[in-house]
C-alpha cells in the first residue's frame, strides 16, 4: 500500500506561499514558422508560449547554505553557476522539466538549469528549479 502524502504536500504549499510569491513557469513554443526552413526555428517562442505554470516559489541563494538544504543533488560547479534556487511545490499539477523560463514578480526572466523533484510517491512533494540569467 502506498504512504499518503496528501498532509506533507498541503505543508509545503502552505508554507510556500506564506514566505515565497508567485512565480510564473514558461514552455516555449517549439511550432516552426517555416516547416521548409527548420532551422529558422519558431516565430517567437517566448511572446506564444506552449502553456505555462503559475507557482508560489520561495527563492534561495545558491552556495554553501544550499548544500545544508538538501541540494547535494547539483553538482557544485552547477551550483557556482546559478543565480538562484527556486523551492515550489505543484503536487500533481505538472512536469517540471517540460519548462524553459521562470519569470518572477518583479519581470526578471530566468533561465532553467536544473529541476530536481522529491517525489516519493504519485505527486511531487517539492521541486528546486535552479535559474541563471
């Protein structure tokens, strides 16, 4: 029989948005403009975007501190390179490696780097989405 981690996955959203904000997922359009030219790739893949995820997120520093966290999933050099961590929590809402860009409140894009997921059941309980950029 499977754990239960609806109550672990209800935590983490609540304390997620009570210190984290809202943060918005994107996954580029991958559509080509011109199937004969394929390289021209897509028209504008970030104005049309596939779909995207709005999220709470609390962002931390990449560093020392993380590898406490629990980020020992990084390698140190990624960790050298990112300019944040993001720690979200979707449950069942999505696949987390589908997407390209994180925009945050205050208009800054990110690019994604990394996605890690702890997820020991059907859903995931935390994501860290580790950005530069």
């Amino acid at each position: 029989m499977a754990k239960d981690y609806s109550t672990t996955i209800a935590t983490a959203q609540r304390l997620i948005t009570k210190f984290g904000r809202s943060v918005t997922l994107v996954e580029f359009d991958t559509t080509l403009a011109d199937s004969a030219k394929p390289w021209d790739g897509p028209a504008d893949a970030r104005t049309a975007p596939d779909s995207t995820l709005v999220l709470d997120a609390v962002s931390v520093q990449p560093g020392g501190s993380s590898q406490q966290l629990g980020f020992s999933v990084f390698s140190d050099d990624l960790i050298s390179r990112l300019a944040a961590i993001f720690i979200v929590s979707p449950g069942a809402s999505a696949d987390l490696s589908t997407y390209q860009e994180l925009l945050d409140t205050d208009g800054v894009r990110y690019k994604i780097d990394a996605v890690e997921v702890l997820k020991p059941g059907p859903d995931v309980i935390v994501g860290f989405i580790g950005v530069s950029k």
